[in-house]
C-alpha cells in the first residue's frame, strides 16, 4: 500500500476502535426542546419523507457520509454501505478519492458503491488539498466518471492538514479553484467540513462561487483533529482537539441565507441518534449525513443493523413531527424547536 492507503486505514481503525469524539465541546443540540402541540391533528400515517436529491428519487433525507475509499477493507464496507443505500434509497458518499489519483490499485473500493446502488445518488470526493494542487478539471472529472457520480463534494479541512504530520495546510487559491470546479465538472459541487464546521461568511463566499450545497459538519462529533492526534501519538489534551464551530450553530445561521439563496444545507457532524436528527431537521437541514456512527454500527451488527438505525430514527422523527403539529418536514422546519433556556 502507499503512504495514502496506510494513512486510510489508520483513520478507519481509530475511528471504529477509539474515541475520537470531541472532548468537551458539543453539537449544541442538548440546548434545543421540541414545542409540543397539545392540539396535533397530524395524522401520522400520512407523513412522508420521499422526496428527490440530485435529481433522484429518495425514500429518506438521510445521507450515509463520506466516509473511506482506498483500502482492501474499505472494499469491503463500501460494499455493504451501497446495500444498505441501495435498499433504504437514500444518498451514499464514497471517502477521499485522493488515492485513485495517485494510482488505480483500489479503484474497484471506489466503484464498488456505483455497482451495489445503482438506483440511489452517489456523491464522489476530494479533498480542498488536491484541489489547490491540481490546476486542471480534468483529473476530478475522472473521479466523478470512475464512480459515476451525481455529486462531487470537496472536503474542506484545515485543521487536520495543520494537526497531520503528512498534511498540506496550503489552501491558497482554494475558492478560485472550487469555482473553476463549479463550471467545468458535469455535476454539482457541494462543500464538506469535517468537523470544525462552516461560517455564514464562508457560505456565503462558497454560494457566490456556485457550489450546490453545503455539508456544515460542525463540532461535537468526531474530532478529526483528535484521529490525527492519535496517529501521531502526542498529548491528546491538545486544544485543537475541540477545535470549531458546533453543528447547531451552524445549521441555524446558514439556514439564513435561504432568504437570497437557493442550495441544499447538510446537517452533519454528531448526528447521533434520532433526536440530533430531528433537532438537525428542526435548525434548517434539508438532510442529515453520518458517518461514524453509521460505520460502528455496520461493525457490530451488519448492514441489517444499519437498516434499522436508520429506519428506526425516521420512525422516532415521524413521532415527534405529529407531536409538534408538523404534517411536513418542511413545516418542521417553522419554529418547532426552542431553546431551552426560555422555557425556564
């Protein structure tokens, strides 16, 4: 393997076998109540979640994210995450496709997704580094042609190239690029962080280049800062640990900006349970994404556990659709949901 599939595996290993998630800083979900409707008429029967992303049909707002690629054993979970997309019918990332650059010895963990969910969307991906580096359209057009993508997401991480002993921390020419992306690739771009969150100003700045859709991946879930900090086996109290914007704060205030602009908003970065997903939903998400808790369950209890995650989230956030009165998600998403400081 080269130095970037070893470096893949290393971030599988941890993230299934240690705690990489943030120490002390949380999502900001545990602040928000649900306003409860004594009076719901909801007939919840009725609620549906079927909708279209990318421009096919989807059963669930639910997105199985960017997750691993170049590795026998990503192979081998990317097989089992396209089952379980394919079969629910909701949208699959595949991980960094920063491998497939370099050679083709792991293509087959990459396209394996396309050949298990034919039916589903599939989002390629690529990391703000590559995209620096390479001046042309045409190698990451290639990514999305090995996969056949309808999506391109191009994973935003800062702090993790600066904490990673192997990382590029050099983003200069970043937002040109992306907006060259943006008019030479044949499909969408959406943005990715990867746990430290997006700003309204760098959405904004993001939207004006043309980008699709953004995938907040705040903070509180899994410290990506902390896996590299693990990798190099240095003081894990380091403060970058913690490093970002929470994952609430940022689907509120982004969602904002509906007002002027039209684009898909992501809630990601420690969706959890059922009820981070419904507080995501309630904060402005048009979907929710996961990726570690998704892959720990796929360890413990195979793609059938995966199902039933997820069908049984979907289950919990019809329940409290009907008790706060929203026949919608979109009438969800018109406040339901409140602080809990001022219920006090």
């Amino acid at each position: 393997m080269n130095e970037t599939s070893i470096r893949k595996k290393e971030h599988l290993d941890l993230c299934i076998n240690e705690d990489v998630a943030f120490k002390s800083k949380t999502t900001g979900f545990e602040r928000y109540d649900f306003l409860h409707d004594a009076i719901t008429e909801v007939k919840i029967d009725k609620i549906n979640f079927a909708g279209k992303f990318l421009k096919k049909k989807i059963d669930y707002p639910f997105l199985i994210s960017c997750m691993t690629g170049g590795t026998n054993e990503s192979e081998k979970i990317n097989t089992k995450l396209a089952v379980v997309a394919e079969k629910l019918k909701i949208p699959v990332g595949v991980g960094s496709q920063r491998q497939a650059l370099e050679d083709n010895n792991f293509e087959e963990s990459y396209k394996i997704i396309r050949k298990n969910a034919p039916g589903v969307p599939v989002l390629g991906n690529i990391g703000a580094a590559e995209v620096v580096k390479y001046k042309s359209s045409q190698k990451f057009q290639k990514l999305v042609d090995l996969i056949e993508a309808d999506a391109m997401v191009v994973h935003v991480n800062p702090l993790q190239e600066l904490i990673q002993h192997e990382g590029n921390p050099n983003f200069r020419g970043l937002l040109k690029n992306i907006s060259k992306l943006v008019k030479n690739l044949n499909v969408p771009v959406i943005i990715k962080e990867v746990g430290s969150g997006i700003s309204v100003r760098v959405t904004k700045r993001l939207l004006e280049a043309g980008v699709f859709g953004i995938d907040v991946a705040g903070a509180g879930g899994t410290s990506w800062a902390g896996v590299e900090l693990l990798r190099n086996d240095v003081n894990t109290e380091n403060y970058f640990w913690d490093w970002g914007l929470p994952t609430s704060f940022c689907i509120k205030e982004i969602s904002k900006l509906k007002n002027n602009y039209k684009f898909t908003i992501i809630g990601s970065g420690g969706i959890n349970t059922s009820i981070d997903a419904a507080k995501a939903f309630a904060l402005g998400a048009d979907l929710v994404a996961s990726a570690r808790t998704v892959l720990k369950e796929l360890d413990k209890n195979g793609v059938d556990g995966v199902i039933d995650l997820i069908d049984n989230w979907f289950t919990d956030l019809k329940k409290i659709m009907y008790l706060t009165g929203s026949n919608s998600l979109k009438q969800f998403k018109k406040n339901k949901i409140i602080r809990k400081e001022l219920l006090y």
